[in-house]
C-alpha cells in the first residue's frame, strides 16, 4: 500500500497546503479519501494517474472535504481523451448520495449523466465494505458532525486509519489500534482549540492508545504551524511521527 497526502490543509486557506485529501493505492484501487478544493490540481501537480481513481471516501460533508469532487466528477466526464469509462464508487456516510447529487447539480451536472458507470454507496459506523482485490475499507463514527466518520483501509495484513476531522474520543485510539499508518487530523494548538478538532497533545493520547507502527499528522490550522508539535506530540507516544505534506508519500510493505 502506498499513501499519498494530496491536501493537508484546511478551510483556512494556505500557499502550501490545500484542503483535505488523501490517495491510498491498494492492489487495484486507488481510493481518495476525502477531495476539497485545491485537490484536483494536487492530482495533476504530483502526476497521480487521476482517470484511475476507483474510489472516492468522504469522511463528512464540509466544503474543505468534498468541494473539489464536482471538478472530479467533470474531468472524468469532459477532461479524459475520449472521456472515462471504468466503473467509480463513491462512498460517505449517511447523506453521502444527496450531498454528492447537490454538488453536481450546482454545475449542472447529474450522477445518472456522467457517462461512466458511477455509484454512490453509504457506509454506516461499524459497517466494513470490500473494494475489490482484498481491499477493506471500514468506518467508525467519530466527534465532528453529526454524519462524520474516520476510515480503515486494509490489505495484506496491514492497515491505515485515516481520522477525518474529529474531536478527542479515546474509543477512536482504541479502534485505530495497532495501525501501520495512524494518518490523524492536528488542528489546532491547546489555547485556540474547540472540541470538534484536535490538539498535538490530543493526537499524542490517541496514538498512544492506538500504538500505529507511523503516525503521520495532517490537516493543520496555520496557528499549529506555529508550534512544536513534535514534542506536544512526543511527551505522549514515543513512535515514530510524520508532519505531512501535500505530496508526501508513505510506502507501507504489504505482508
Ligand atoms: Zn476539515
Ligand atoms: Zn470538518
């Protein structure tokens, strides 16, 4: 499995990170998990075979997590040679089809007009989906909205949990446990945080409890820039960490 953070950013628009997004490629699939805006041009900038996505996983429904699908959508319709024809699921939690039928009809567009075959699946917390070539993708419900999820995806004996945007809830440290890649959403230092995202200090509890083999760290507010979030991090899990980037890459070795 290869990880690729396309979007580390937030809604708080920044010159080097853009909004939520990142690419899983599993055997055959090639999963996105979650597409805000400024994702589309990350695709292109880092060369990922964009037409080959396979799915498409939305954590929730805020505009830094879904806006760019719209463009998605368009450029396999209208942007591809001779226009795609593989198969594309698109999968979110409860309210997912509506969201995405929403998107495409503010650019006029409709699910059932996209010429290539696309469908749009709801996963429900606790429910695990088979994508194909021994891929599992299976979700949790975490503290953010109402609808919003965090996702595992499995293969060969390893496995990486993406948080979403989420709040502090120790049982997402235990369901993440023992991960290969813990990828985990740094919002925001301790003075500034609100209780849907989460702190370096925070990160560091969930990870250890989780314990993942790699914690890498994503979806940062510019003021966490500002901060070591390293020895937040380390005065509570000793393992390895990552600061993401937008287009860092994590090569975890199937077994
Ligand atoms: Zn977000
Ligand atoms: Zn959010």
């Amino acid at each position: 499995m290869r990880l690729t953070t396309l979007g580390t950013g937030t809604i708080s628009l920044a010159a080097e990170r853009v909004r939520a997004g990142h690419l899983i490629e599993a055997g055959e699939v090639r999963l996105l998990l979650d597409c805000g805006s400024g994702v589309t041009h990350r695709l292109a900038e880092f060369d990922v075979p964009w037409r080959e996505i396979t799915h498409v996983a939305f954590t929730h429904f805020h505009t830094d997590h879904v806006a760019d699908f719209a463009t998605l959508a368009c450029a396999w319709k209208y942007g591809a040679r001779f226009g795609r024809a593989t198969p594309v699921t698109v999968i979110g939690p409860e309210g997912v089809t509506a969201m995405v039928e929403r998107l495409l009809a503010a650019v006029d567009e409709r699910i059932d007009e996209m010429r290539f075959p696309i469908a749009v699946l709801e996963i429900a917390p606790g429910q695990t989906l088979d994508l194909g070539d021994g891929v599992l993708l299976g979700a949790t419900k975490v503290p953010h909205t109402a609808e919003s999820v965090a996702y595992s995806v499995s293969r060969g004996g390893r496995r990486v949990v993406y948080s979403g945007d989420t709040g502090y809830d120790p049982m997402f440290g235990e369901w993440a446990r023992g991960a290969d890649v813990l990828l985990c959403e740094c919002s925001l230092p301790t003075e500034v945080t609100i209780p849907e995202h989460l702190t370096p200090e925070q990160c560091g509890a969930i990870a250890a409890a989780a314990l993942p083999k790699h914690l890498v760290l994503t979806h940062f507010y510019p003021p966490v820039e500002r901060i070591d979030v390293r020895s937040l991090v380390a005065a509570h899990y000793a393992g390895p960490v990552s600061l993401a980037r937008d287009g860092s890459t994590f090569e975890i070795e199937e077994g």
